[in-house]
C-alpha cells in the first residue's frame, strides 16, 4: 500500500526531525492504511518512546512483536521502556528472546523461575550460579543491586561493567 508507505515515511522524517507529536500521527495514518503492519506499530513505538509515552510505547512494540515475533529491536524496546518504567523483571522477560545464544539456555532458566514466582533478587542469583561466570557475576550483581534497591543509574553501571568486561 503506497498511502501507507507514504505516511510511514513522513513519521520518520517528522521523528528525525524532532516532531514526535507529527510523527504519531503519521504513523497512526499509516495503520489505518495497513493496520497489520509491524514495522509502522514499531515506528509508532518508537514515537511514543520518546515521547515518554511508555504505555502507549510497550503496548505498540507488544503489537509489532505479535505480528513479526523475529523483530529483535521491538523486543530491545520493549525491554528498554519497561526498564524505564521501573519493571526490572518485565524488562528481563521481555528481551529473553534476544538474549544471546551463548547465553540464551541459562536466560530461559531465569524467566522460568520469574514466571513461576520467584523473587526476581532470587532468580537472578541462580542464574548467576547458572552462568559461573566472572563477568556475568559483575552485571548480575548490578541487577540484584537494582532489583532491590531500584537502582536509578543502572544503565550506567552496566555500561561501565561493559567497558571492563572488553578491557579484560
């Protein structure tokens, strides 16, 4: 459908441009041209993300998700607003799809004993136990640290732990 094809792009000039409120809308006229349409529930998102719209964010990156279920950066997005919005464990849950291979089995584990209700602090020391690793140890630690304590500058922590982890 090129009306929609046309709207989708005019929310990401608008989006480039700063213009977020144009945006939605843009990306709105967009599904109503093509409703099914993953990459225009992503955009939207994304609009709404920066809008500080974290509802409205998860609720378009959750509707991408279920129409494209391979789109990795929904799933980061998603991950990334629920974070924000101060879900540790949804955050957790949310990008475990993502999580890389290496890692992937001990991440399932995690969101198993999540799901099944274990405390989040709990589950992520076993799965700290699960990865027996150094560096995993580091960044668990700083999502313990979070999970009880709603650690603010989390993201700042890791990626100083990330920058430490490729020095070594």
């Amino acid at each position: 459908n090129h009306q929609a094809r046309d709207h989708l792009e005019e929310g990401r000039l608008k989006t480039d441009a700063g213009d977020l409120v144009g945006a939605v809308t843009s990306f709105q006229q967009a599904l109503s041209a093509h409703p099914g349409w993953a990459e225009a529930h992503f955009e939207l998102g994304r609009a709404y993300h920066g809008q500080g719209r974290l509802g409205q964010a998860m609720a378009a990156y959750r509707a991408a998700i279920r129409l494209t279920p391979d789109m990795q950066p929904a799933y980061a997005n998603l991950g990334l607003a629920y974070f924000q919005n101060g879900d540790l464990e949804q955050a957790v849950l949310a990008t475990a799809e993502i999580a890389p291979e290496a890692v992937r089995p001990q991440v399932r584990d995690l969101c198993a004993r999540i799901s099944g209700g274990q405390r989040l602090s709990i589950a992520l020391r076993d799965f700290a136990q699960d990865l027996d690793d150094a560096t995993g140890d580091l960044v668990v630690a700083a999502l313990v640290l979070a999970a009880e304590h709603q650690a603010r500058h989390l993201a700042d922590l890791l990626a100083s732990l990330a920058a430490a982890a490729r020095e070594q």
